[in-house]
C-alpha cells in the first residue's frame, strides 16, 4: 500500500474533517485542537505572523500528536512551499488561484524532477528518503477565491496532481461585490459555493473551505464540502475567554467577531 499522509487518511475515512486555523507563534494552539477531537491544523503564512521557522518548529512538536497540518502559502513559489513539506506538512494550500496555470504551477512545486519543480531535502529522519512517497503524501490545494478563477473552475479541477481546492469565501464574497455580512447569506454567493463544490467533488477532488465557524461550517458540510475549517486560535480563545468572563460574572459580555480571521 503506498504511503499516506494523516490528512490523507482522514479524508479517506471520513465524509467530513474538521480543521483548526493557526496565525501566529504558538506552543500549545495546535495540541490544544488536537485534543478537541479537530482532524487538522492549518498554519497561515499568507495572512498570519508566521515564517518557516515558526512553522517547522510547530511541524516538529506534532509528529507524534494525532493531528494532520496543512500550510497556507501567498503564491506557488516553490521554495517555501518546498521548504513547509520538508519540515513535514501534510499538504499545502496556495492562494488566490484563478487560472489553470497557476495550479499546475502550485502541483509542480510539491513534485521533484523530471515532473516538477521541487528540490530533494526532507528535514525530518521520520518522513524518509523515498522521493516517491513524499510526493504521494504531499497534498496540494488551490484557493478559488475570487470571481475571476469561477470561469476557469473546471479547467483548474482537472489540473493533473491537485488534491483539491479550498475555497476562500471572504475574498470570493468581496470580488463579488459583497460585504462580509453577506458572505454567507447572499444568494449568488451560495450558488458560487454550490458550483464549487460540485465541480470539485465531480473531478474527484477533496472540496475545501474556511467557513470561520462551527455554524456556517455545518451549512457547509450539508452542501458536500469534505475539509472545512473552523475557528482560528483567536476565534476560540475569545469565545472561550468570553464564556468564562459570563460565566464568572453573571453580565451580558457580547463576543465580537471581525475580519477573517
């Protein structure tokens, strides 16, 4: 049997997974999801105060933590995406994808020669030196995050190599025209999601999307989407730090939501 990654094997066991958002340093964030029964972590490099130190330090304290990690990248350059699966991602998640190009880009910098781009140089002792079975195990997925990629959704999902797309609803809802309020509740934003998923899953495809909460996530895993993300360690310190504080006190303490994260 070949090699599989943990995030390969949760999503092949399960119809949904459920994953933790991580935006800065941490020490104890991801085995702290670990621990609620989360499937996977992601590590955000793109919006977060992450480099490729702090994320290989957080790859190493989870090798023997039962949760899967994904890492989100600003662009298909191959070096960090490279250097993240070498510290032993399980997968990457390239944003802001809109052409068919670009995702086979984003594939060709997990693959090693003669099929991609990627230089050999795993970190780990754990992850091995076969250079096909790191291939197998590195996932890799495309943000559709913007009106521009919805043209090319299908010639993108049939990109040989990608895992699967991941959707982006903030900045799709924004390149709609859209406001954040009505990210999850304009009707030609949910028929976007819609066909999204529906090309995706019709592909093969795993169908992604940060959903930012347990709500919108449930909507969204009755809608098909298999890998949904939930908080980030933000969100869930708030909320927690928010229902302690109205617990002890007995007032009404509002919780505020903002932005993305």
């Amino acid at each position: 049997m070949p090699a599989r990654s943990r995030l390969q094997t949760a999503l092949a066991e399960k119809d949904q997974v459920w994953g933790g958002w991580v935006v800065g340093p941490t020490a104890i964030g991801p085995e702290e999801y670990a621990r609620a029964g989360y499937d996977y972590v992601g590590f955000d490099t793109q919006h977060g105060y992450l480099d490729d130190a702090d994320v290989a330090t957080m790859l190493r304290r989870l090798e023997h933590v039962p949760i899967a990690t994904a890492v989100r990248l600003p662009s298909a350059d191959p070096a960090p995406i490279g250097r993240v699966l070498d510290a032993g991602a399980d997968a990457v998640i390239v944003a802001m994808v809109e052409t068919p190009e670009q995702a086979a880009t984003a594939v060709s910098a997990t693959r090693y020669a003669p099929a991609g781009l990627r230089s050999f140089g795993p970190l780990r002792a754990s992850l091995g030196v076969v250079a096909a079975e790191l291939e197998a195990c590195a996932g890799v997925y495309v943000m559709i995050e913007t009106a521009a990629a919805l043209p090319a959704l299908d010639e993108i999902c049939a990109v040989p190599g990608l895992s699967g797309v991941y959707v982006g609803p903030a900045d799709l809802a924004i390149s709609m025209g859209y406001g954040l309020a009505e990210m999850t509740t304009a009707p030609a934003m949910l028929a976007a999601l819609e066909r999204i998923q529906r090309a995706t899953t019709a592909a093969g495809l795993v169908a992604g999307i940060h959903a930012g909460d347990g709500r919108f996530g449930k909507a969204m895993a009755q809608k098909g989407f298999q890998m949904i993300t939930l908080a980030s360690e933000s969100q869930a310190l708030r909320r927690g730090a928010t229902e302690h504080l109205r617990e002890a006190g007995g007032q009404d303490v509002t919780e505020t939501k903002k932005g993305y994260n």
